[in-house]
C-alpha cells in the first residue's frame, strides 16, 4: 500500500533538518506531537518489508502523560494515514506498551525513571516534551538509536521551551553539528481554533506568551532586567563583520569567564518625538569568550581574529568596557586596560587605536540604556547582535533583577557579555546627549 504522508510546513521543516538530532520547539497545541507521531508511522512504513525485527520509541515524560497526549495522536495519525486497528497496526497495552505499525514496533516509554530505558537497539526514537524531563534521558535515548540497518536513524526532539535550561543549551549554546532545530509558533497550526489562541493570548503574560504561544526560550522566573530584548527581532544576521567600519572592543575583565564583544556602529537616525538626530546602531558581531585566561591572551585572541593573521581589519580599533579595568593590580604598575592597549597598538599601530571609557553608570542606568537600545519608545530597533553570539543573547534573555531592587541579580545569573556591551552603548548614550545638548 502507498502512504502519502501529509505535514504541516514546519513539520516538515524539521523532519527535513540534515543533522542526526532534530528539535521541534513549539508553542502550546503547535502540532510538536503529531509531527513525532507521524514520523513514526513513517518509519515502521519505510523499514516493514526490509529490515525485519527493527524497533523505533518515543519516551514521553510520565506514562499517564503519554496516555492523555502522545497515544490518542498516534491514534488520530495512523487514522489520517489510512491505516486501520488489527489490520495495519495493533496496539500492545501490557508492560512495555508499544504500536505495532506494519510489523514494525514502535515504544512508548516513560523518562519518569530514566534508568528503566535501557533496551534493545533502535532504528528511530523521539522525546516528546524532552525539555521538561531530565538531561539524563536525552542521553540514554541518544545512545540507543544505533541500529546500522536503519535508513531513518535519527533523534528527533518536540517540545515547548521551559526556560534557559538544557535544552537552549542543547541547540543554542552548545553549537553542536549533530543538533538543529525550528521554532514553530501555535498560529502555524491551521487546525488549532483561532478562538483557542485568541484565549490564550488573554490569559498569558507577555513573557509567557513568547513562551508558549510563540516558542521561544525565555527566562519565566524573577523580573527580566531586559523587557526590550526580542530574540526574533534583536538577533539578526545584518550584525556582521564589515572591514569598512570601525571595530569596537567591549571589555568585562571577570576573569571566569574573560568576557569581551567586538561592535560595528554603523550610521543611523534616531526618532525623537517629531525630530531626529544622528545615532550610531549597535551591532554585536563577535564574541570572545574563555574562561580562566588572562588580559593578556583575551587580548591576543583578539589581535588573531581581527589581525592581519585574522580578518585584516585594517582599523581603527576603539577600546572600552568596565571602568575597573583601569585600576593597577597590587603586583604591577599595568592595568587591564594598558594591556589591551599594548596589544592592539603592537598590531595596528598608536595613530590606529583609541580608548574611550568613562566611569560605570548603575546596573539600573546602563540596563536602561540598553533596552531603549533594544527597543525604543518610538518603536525602534537599534541593537542587533549576530547569531553566533550564543552567550551574548543568553545573557540579554537570563538577567533579573534582583527581588525589589534595580540592582542585577548576579547570584542567580551573571551576563558579562551583556555587561561589556552595556558599558559601551552607555557611553555611545552619554556622548551623543552631551552633543545634542551642546
């Protein structure tokens, strides 16, 4: 028999996805767990008359979950593939409960005790709502989808985003080449009612709509200390590198990790009221990021990159950051800053370099910059930052403010990249304000 398989654009987007591990992120009703379903079904019909004894599994939190979600759409897929129960497909209710599709078995399983995975070798597996369970279960289910007869061997992923946690470092941070991903909004879904989005647009607040209604990672605890940051429109690939621009290097001097972003300005207006004067948009497009190192070698990371060895920028280079790193250290006349200055001017010359610090604003002043930066109140965007900055968005999407205060909760989370930048687009705002005032 022929199975036409019909996916939704954004499934089959990520089926699609060349890597072994695939990730469906989503918001609520999106259609993450039909799409797992029917790639199920897909693989028992590619594998039933060529490989005999093949297996596939998807792991779903908890059993009773998997009962209220992952079964009843397995059931409603094969329905909509045409297959008929006891005929196509019968389904083993006893302990391990599994589909038979064509002769092929597919498990259902629960990561509640990750332990209890360990089984025979599979062709295909999936987690439904993996980031919701243990890291733990990704990996047991990782190293069994190992079967060399399988010509579908893949890890797919399908779930809504719960906070920063393992997952955003599984397909963000981390940048691994075995790992890509879509991100599917619940409005991509035609068979979810509108009226349904419409509610739960009114009953979530924006952060948690971003959440589960667009499925973005967003921090969903404490008060974000950058409400204008937006993933979808702050990150953009438009933030690269270009020899024709200045190079800024924003240094923070913490030295686990040694945290420093490399900036263009390109030329903007800004809109103020009725009236607009020059600006200079921030677009963040590096990241230098080590931990445990020095002054010294950050700064000679820096000169690799961008040097004549690197990038040939030819200059200027403008340095700046935090104030602090001005003090002398109590075992030498040289400050961070002197450093780095000897550094740059070694490879691109005095005449090629400038310093341009002043001294720090509070969290408070410079966050509020920031997200004026990120979004102003005349609707604009002035601050891109390139998507391989993975620990810079990080940081713009994790810092809070500390309960009843102004001051960055750095206990809970400390974003040094964002600092760095945050020192820069500080000054940028001081000194273009003293002009306009002049």
């Amino acid at each position: 028999m022929k199975i036409e398989f019909k996916y939704l654009p954004a499934q089959y987007q990520a089926i699609m996805l060349p890597t072994f591990i695939k990730a469906i992120v989503g918001g609520y009703t999106s259609g993450k767990t039909y799409a797992i379903c029917l790639r199920a079904i897909e693989f028992a019909y590619v594998h039933s008359h060529i490989v005999p004894g093949i297996y596939g599994a998807i792991t779903s939190p908890s059993m009773p979950q998997a009962k209220k979600s992952v079964i009843p759409t397995m059931k409603t897929a094969l329905a909509a593939c045409g297959l008929l129960e006891n005929v196509h497909w019968r389904m083993i209710k006893s302990s391990p409960l599994a589909f038979v599709i064509l002769g092929v078995t597919i498990w259902i399983q629960s990561g509640a005790l990750p332990d209890y995975l360990a089984g025979p070798t599979l062709g295909w597996a999936a987690i439904d709502e993996p980031f919701i369970q243990k890291r733990f279960v990704f990996n047991i289910m990782l190293s069994r989808v190992r079967d060399p007869r399988s010509i579908m061997r893949e890890l797919m992923l399908a779930g809504t985003p719960e906070e920063l946690n393992w997952g955003y470092d599984l397909l963000v941070t981390e940048e691994r080449e075995d790992v890509s991903w879509v991100q599917v909004p619940t409005a991509a879904n035609p068979f979810c009612p509108p009226e349904v989005i419409d509610v739960m647009r009114r009953t979530y607040d924006p952060i948690l709509a971003r959440a589960y209604l667009e499925g973005e990672f967003v921090i969903l605890s404490g008060t974000a200390a950058y409400t204008s940051f937006s993933e979808k429109e702050n990150v953009n690939a438009r933030a690269e590198f270009n020899k024709a621009l200045p190079l800024v290097l924003c240094c923070d001097f913490n030295r686990a990790p040694m945290s420093w972003n490399v900036q263009h300005e390109p030329r903007a207006l800004l809109l103020a009221g009725s009236t607009s004067f020059n600006w200079a948009d921030t677009h963040v497009v590096d990241e230098i990021h080590i931990d445990g190192t020095s002054t010294r070698d950050a700064a000679k990371e820096f000169v690799r990159r961008y040097g004549r060895v690197g990038k040939g920028h030819p200059g200027p280079i403008l340095i700046t950051g935090d104030y602090s790193g001005t003090a002398q250290s109590t075992k030498s006349d040289e400050t961070d800053f002197t450093e780095v200055l000897a550094a740059v001017e070694k490879e691109w010359g005095t005449n090629a370099m400038e310093l341009q610090i002043e001294p720090n604003p509070t969290h408070r002043a410079r966050v509020n910059c920031s997200n004026a930066e990120l979004l102003s109140h005349m609707g604009e965007r002035h601050m891109f930052i390139h998507p391989r900055c993975t620990y810079t968005i990080r940081d713009y999407k994790s810092a809070v403010f500390a309960k009843g205060t102004k001051q960055l909760d750095k206990k809970k989370y400390d974003p040094h990249h964002a600092d760095a930048n945050d020192y820069r687009v500080s000054y940028k705002v001081q000194s273009i304000m003293q002009s306009v005032a002049a």
